[in-house]
C-alpha cells in the first residue's frame, strides 16, 4: 500500500529519510548486535545516542551553554505540574496567557500549587480563540515567579506572532507543536517545553530546555520524576528513560541540519503554509476563522459552514489518500497539520482536493 499524507494533529508525520534510516537500523544498531529497542540505556552505544541528540539539538537550536536539555516522560500535559512546582519558588505567583485549550489546561494544573493570574485571554474572541493576545510589560505582577504562554494552538490553528516582553520574569513557553519549525531565540525564554510527536518524534519524549538559575528550587513535595535538577544530575537518566523515541529524535534533528538548518525548515514550511493560506484567502467556499496575523504555518484550520459538508469532506479526503483532517471534536470543522515532514507535494494534493470538493458539493442558494 502506497503511504498517505497524514494531516494529523500529532502522533503526525515524520521525514521518510527518517523513517528509512530507522527502517534500516532496526535489527541493530551499529555494532551492538541489537535493536535500539532492546538496548539498556545504560550502555555506551545508548549515551552516545543521548548525547548525540543533546549535541544536534543544541547546533540546531543555538541553545546557549546556561541551559540544560532534557529528555523526559510523560508528555507536555505532564510539564502543566513540573513547571509550577520548580518554578513556584519565592513568591509563590505566577501569570499565564490563555490563548487556547492547552494554555488553559496549564493554568487550572498550576492553580493546584499557587497563585495563577491569567494575565491576558482570548477566550472571549470571536469565534473562541480565534486570536492571540496582545500584551505588554505592565500587564504582568512584578512579583511573578514566572509567565507562561502556549506559543502555537494546536487545536485553533493560531500561534503567537510576538514574544511577550515580561522584562526579568522568565517566560516558559509550550512549544509542542511548533519546536524546530523555525528559528527561535532561546535566551529570550526561561524554559522551552515540547511534546516530540508532532514535529521530533514518535510520542513517548517530551523536551525540556530549562535555563540553569531556574533549577534546583523545586518545592520540596514534588515527585522526583518532576524535578528537573534530580533529571539533569542524572542526564535525562534517574531512571529508564524513552531510548527509541530520543533515538528517532536524533535521526530528525540531524535530517534537519542536514538539510540546512532552521532557516531552511522554516522556508520549507512558509512556502507550504501560504500555498494553503493562499488558496483560502481566494475563495468563498472555505473559511479560515483566525485572526490573519496570528495564523499558525503549523496547523490549519478551516470550515465550509455545513457541519454535514465538513464530516463528507473529512470522509472523501481520506478515502483520497488526505488522511486525519478532521478538525478538533471541541470546533469541527476541518483542521491540516502541516507539521516538518509533511512535503509540499501533499499540501498540493489538498488544495486540489479542496478545489474539487468544493465544485462537486455547491451549497445551497449559491
């Protein structure tokens, strides 16, 4: 069977290099004799697996030598308790912009540990968290211990077209769906989190980038598997940790310096974003209902405004080999991620299928 392009939201594509490399390795792994799969992580072919993705992710990202790089369990949802509970340190306070359901989600798990304001919210946005929030430096208590945001929305197909100036408050940011799409200077963030299964690696890692002064002040009842110095004395490694999904984390990052970097993924992925946002801009068929200057080049989201016409769209381009475009249960509608590995070739596919659809469906009364 000939592979599909798959617009999933996550567990999503990955490069075929990648997979083709893995494919390759599978039986075993260098000299070992056997499978990443079957390796102790305390083996020496094992850290220097580790160690590997650390060096790659560090070149590919320009994270400066202040920062520690861990790879951990869990997912990203499991971050919405570890940040409150090491960064919560000296006045116990600290600010969120809402800008989605997972900016959302954040902010009721951290309420569990101190005091949460939402500094800024899209919520009240037509349609829902259809907008990012502007915000400026006043808007946040000087005494936060930090601010977080969700820097892309998944779900909403919105993304944060400005880093929020919060001055000496560190800023964490949710970086799930967006990691290593494009460049991104890390100093201007206290910690960087990510769920690897939309755009690094198969689920089963979540990416911690955490700057050092912002360790070791973790309040004394949280669980060991969420302190990020007990992690980062251990090298990501107090206990097992997710070997094959840091290995094919390894094998993306070096596909992307292979191929020239973030500079030249976030061409790739400018170029196949506004071929869709294009098309949408020059019909009447199809509504994108996000604000323009906050539209996300990972995740694209759009309607015919028939609830019945957007489940047959759905149905026909999977059968046309356009597999998972159905928008999030919580909007409808129709969603396409176009995460790193999907290739300019299925982005075409759609918008031909899009064209299609939409002549062999007229509504009524047009």
């Amino acid at each position: 069977m000939d592979r599909v392009y798959n617009f999933s939201a996550g567990p999503s594509m990955l490069p075929l290099e990648v997979l083709e490399k893995a494919q390759a390795e599978l039986l075993c792994y260098g000299d070992s004799g056997m499978s990443v799969m079957e390796m102790s992580h305390r083996t020496p072919e094992f850290e220097e697996i580790l160690h590997s993705a650390e060096d790659s992710l560090r070149k590919l990202m320009n994270i400066p030598s202040n920062y520690k790089v861990l790879f951990l369990q869990g997912g990203a949802s499991t971050q919405f308790a570890a940040v409150p509970m090491n960064l919560l340190s000296e006045h116990k306070c600290a600010d969120y912009i809402v800008s989605g359901q997972f900016s959302k989600k954040a902010s009721m798990e951290a309420k569990k540990y101190g005091d949460i304001a939402i500094a800024a919210s899209s919520a009240g946005a037509t349609p829902t968290f259809s907008t990012i929030p502007e915000t400026k430096r006043a808007d946040f208590r000087p005494d936060a211990d930090y601010v977080h945001i969700c820097f892309n929305n998944t779900i909403y197909g919105t993304k944060f077209h400005y880093i929020p100036d919060t001055g000496n408050i560190p800023l964490v940011a949710d970086m799930s769906s967006c990691i290593v799409s494009e460049p991104v200077d890390v100093s201007k963030f206290g910690l960087i989190y990510a769920g690897a299964q939309k755009n690094v690696a198969p689920a089963g890692v979540t990416i911690v980038i955490v700057r050092n002064d912002l360790i070791g002040n973790a309040r004394p009842d949280t669980p060991a598997m969420l302190d990020y110095k007990l992690m980062a004395e251990n090298d990501s490694m107090y206990n097992t940790p997710p070997c094959w999904c840091i290995y094919m984390a390894k094998l993306v990052f070096d596909w992307i310096l292979s191929i020239g970097g973030l500079e030249e993924m976030k061409r790739r992925n400018e170029k196949k974003a506004s071929l869709l946002y294009d098309y949408l801009d020059s019909q009447t068929y199809y509504a994108a209902p996000v604000d323009k200057k906050c539209r996300s080049m990972m995740n694209v989201v759009f309607v015919t405004g028939d609830a019945e016409l957007d489940k047959k769209f759905a149905k026909e381009a999977a059968e046309a080999g356009l597999k998972n475009l159905k928008g999030h249960r919580s909007v409808g509608g129709m969603r396409a991620s176009i995460y790193n590995a999907m290739p300019y070739e299925g982005v075409e596919k759609l918008v031909e299928f899009m064209k299609e659809f939409a002549l062999k469906n007229p509504k009524i009364g047009e």
